[in-house]
C-alpha cells in the first residue's frame, strides 16, 4: 500500500503517476482513505490503490493501522492471496 498523503482532492490526482501507478479515476472515499482506479505500468494491469489523506499521513498510529488494514487484505488463513489486484 501507498502512504501517499492528500490534500482532499482527489480529483487532481486523476492523470497524474505515484510510484508506478497511473491514477485513471477516483472510486470513493471514506472516513479513512481515498480509493482510484489505476493502471500499475510495470505490470500493465489495473489496480485498486487507496491512498491517505494528508493530515492522516503524518500520524503514526493511523499509518499502522491502514498498513495492516493492507496486510490483512493480502492475506487469507494465513496463505498469500493469489489476487493480483492486492498489493501491499
């Protein structure tokens, strides 16, 4: 998972490339995060990538809690899911 900080508009992301990903649109957002549709360019698939809000970024507790959030999503009875889509 990313721990890209944002400013609360996600719209200005649409287009742009963090990391290896290309933000193609934003899918919603929620108390904790932002979700975007995009495409991971060195692999060429698409991909769900929930990003943090800016003043959420900073925080310690809060950066563990949505890196497990993403430990856990790639993760089933203790067995690597075999998604592609999941990545931490």
């Amino acid at each position: 998972m990313l721990c890209q900080p944002l400013s609360g508009n996600g719209d200005r992301l649409i287009g742009r490339t963090l990391a290896h990903y290309r933000i193609d649109a934003a899918l919603g957002a929620g108390g904790m995060a932002e979700v975007f549709r995009a495409t991971d360019m060195k692999l060429g698939r698409e991909v769900a990538l929930k990003l943090l809000p800016a003043d959420m970024a900073t925080d310690p507790e809060r950066l563990e809690r949505f890196s497990s959030l993403g430990r856990r999503a790639s993760t089933s009875g203790g067995r690597r899911r075999q998604s592609p889509a999941i990545g931490t």
